[in-house]
C-alpha cells in the first residue's frame, strides 16, 4: 500500500469520527432538557398549589395561596385566591373576570377532552372532596360537577392515565394527619363514582408526587410522621418509590404495587406530575428534602435544592442531572404539558415566598 493511499484512508477514518462526533453533540443537544420561560403571572407575589391545565388549546391557571402583605414569621396571613388567568396566545397572561366557584388550592388538576377538572383543594378552614370542571367555550368557561371524592383530600398527588384520574396520598381536614388511601375515578363511567384500590406498600403521606407511563401510575416521596427513641413525634421525608401496574384486560381493573429502587433523596412537594421526557425518564425538579427540612427558621431558609434527578422506569435507576441556577427550584406546584412542553406554574421558592415564574421544560 502506498503512503498517498494510507494517509487518504487516515483521512477518511478522521472524517467518519468527525461526522459521528457531531451526529452525537447534535443528538445530545436535542433530546437533552433545557428550561427557558414564559411570560410571568400578573401577580407579583405569585402563588402556591394553583390549579392548571389546557381546554381551548388555550392553557390556564388558577385558584392558589400566598402571603399578599407580610411573610408568617412576621405575622402575615395565609390568603386563598378565586381567580383564573388563561395566557393568550402564549404572550401574555390575562387575567379573567370569571372566578372559580371559591377560594381554593393544593389540589389536583388534570386536563381530559378539552376540559380542566379540579378534585379537592383546602381554604383556610376545610378541605373539599368537591370534583368540577372547567371547558373554554372561545369566550367564557363552561362549569361542571361531577362524582365527589369519598372524602375531602388536599396535599395530595393525582394524574390521569387514559380515562381514569388516580389520586393518592394527601390530608382529609386541616392540622390532620397523612393518608394511605388511593382512589381512582373513570370518565368513562362517571356514575360509578370514585372507586377507593388497596393503598401503596408503604406509609401514609402528605405531599407525594406522581406520574404516569404507559399504562401505569408511579408515586413517589412525600412527607409522614415518625417517633424518635425519646417518643417524640417528628416529620420524616419519605424516599421510597412505586409504580402501580394497571391491567385493563379483564372486566374489572386489576390494580397491582410494585416497590422500586428508594430515592437518592426525598422530593416532598416537588412539581406534580412530574414531566416525562422523550426518551421515557422522569424529571424531578424541586421539593424538600431531609436535610432542607431542617431549617427551623423561615426567615433564613436557603431555599428549596436546586438538583434535578432523573429516573428510567424501565431500567429502576436513578441519576443526578444537574443543578439548575437559571430558574429558583420550587414546591407546591402543577405541571402541565402543553404544546409539546412542560409548564411548571408558579410555586413557592421559600417558606411563604411565592414566584409569578412560569418555567418551560424541553425535553
């Protein structure tokens, strides 16, 4: 072989790994999630535990709670909100002379045949098993009840997988305890009511967070209660994990819990449900942890962590993404897809601060 043909093929090898370098990046640069922003609410403080979700094409936002005058550590006082926001033509939020039926938040909202259905939610004196819907008309939204849940339910984790809405977890009456109940609701069959399913393997809890994949629902975190050797009891941030496999085969669903691998780390509150990206892992964005429970004092608190985490249903692995210093981490939040994407609505960065921030996932 001559050197003229050897330093060619040298070249052509060169050019292949060139070519599959940047294939790669370029693969790499678009499947891996990035976060950018929409306009913000026109509310300075923004809120906590909104309701979300799209009818109309158009995407939605409302109820929620905040600390309008002054923060809790100074006295301030919780307030509940009715309004309704829907963003117009994804260039500004606009805020609607249509309120909710009351002041409510931390529920569960879920988008199903261009209708938002609120289950749940608390004010400050009661938490609701109330079940409503709302369907943008082009000019007003079009109000409807339906099936109540069994009990009242706020703080809870609740998504929809083809035409049944799951909700679990969560608290039946203010300054109670955790729950360990699951309950499912077809849309298909309305009258049937709520149907309550054995609960997950696992402790009662306030504040999970969820997701579906395929044909399965996945729980996750959450905060209980425990006693420490003294006989004290004590808030403990959950870290175990479990998909609830639904068989849709037979006449009546069979519904079946699965442990998976625990948490690296607890993410109570954390945006819910959580996104899905393209290529099948969930996205974990925010919440609180062991260790940022420990802050005592709201008036120092560093915030909620920064981390995202990143779970393969299919593989039961957990990995460590990034940390995110662009857009503040944040708790008691929906997540809507919407256009392809993923909205994060509002949510609360520190105890009682609120953000008017709308975060975009892509992904």
């Amino acid at each position: 072989m001559t050197i003229p043909v050897i330093i060619r093929r040298i070249v052509s090898i060169f050019l292949i790994i060139k070519v599959m370098t940047i294939s790669t990046i370029h693969l790499y640069a678009q499947q891996a999630p990035s976060l950018t922003g929409l306009p913000v609410l026109p509310d300075e403080n923004g809120f906590a535990g909104m309701f979300a979700g799209v009818s109309g094409g158009k995407l939605f936002c409302m109820g929620g709670a905040n600390f309008p005058d002054k923060m809790p550590w100074q006295g301030g006082n919780k307030k509940w909100y009715d309004n309704i926001y829907m963003l117009e033509d994804g260039k500004k939020w606009v805020k609607l002379s249509q309120r909710l039926t009351q002041p409510i938040a931390y529920g569960v909202s879920v988008s199903y045949q261009d209708a938002i259905f609120l289950i749940g939610g608390c004010n400050r004196d009661q938490h609701f098993n109330r079940v409503m819907s709302y369907k943008w008309t082009g000019k007003s939204l079009e109000y409807q009840e339906h099936p109540p849940l069994p009990i009242p339910m706020a703080y809870m984790a609740g998504t929809i997988i083809k035409d049944k809405i799951i909700v679990a977890g969560g608290m039946e009456m203010p300054e109670g305890t955790p729950l360990r109940k699951c309950f499912i609701l077809d849309l298909q069959n309305l009258h049937q009511g709520w149907a309550e399913i054995d609960p997950w393997p696992g402790p009662e809890r306030v504040l999970p967070v969820c997701t579906s994949s395929e044909n399965d629902f996945y729980l996750f975190s959450g905060e209980t209660t425990a006693m420490n050797s003294a006989g004290a009891k004590l808030p403990l941030i959950l870290q175990d994990a479990y998909r609830l496999k639904i068989d849709t085969t037979h006449k009546n669903d069979n519904y079946k819990w699965q442990p998976l691998f625990p948490m690296p780390k607890g993410v109570a509150a954390a945006a819910t449900p959580l996104p899905v990206l393209k290529d099948g892992r969930f996205f974990f964005w925010g919440g609180v942890d062991a260790l940022s429970r420990l802050h005592e004092d709201p008036a120092t608190s560093p915030g909620i962590p920064d981390d995202i985490l990143l779970y393969d249903p299919v593989k039961d692995v957990w990995s460590f993404f990034k940390k995110e210093t662009h857009f503040p981490a944040r708790v008691t939040l929906p997540v809507v897809f919407w256009k392809g994407q993923w909205i994060f609505i509002s949510g609360e960065v520190k105890p009682g601060v609120r953000t008017n921030m709308i975060t975009v996932l892509k992904g």
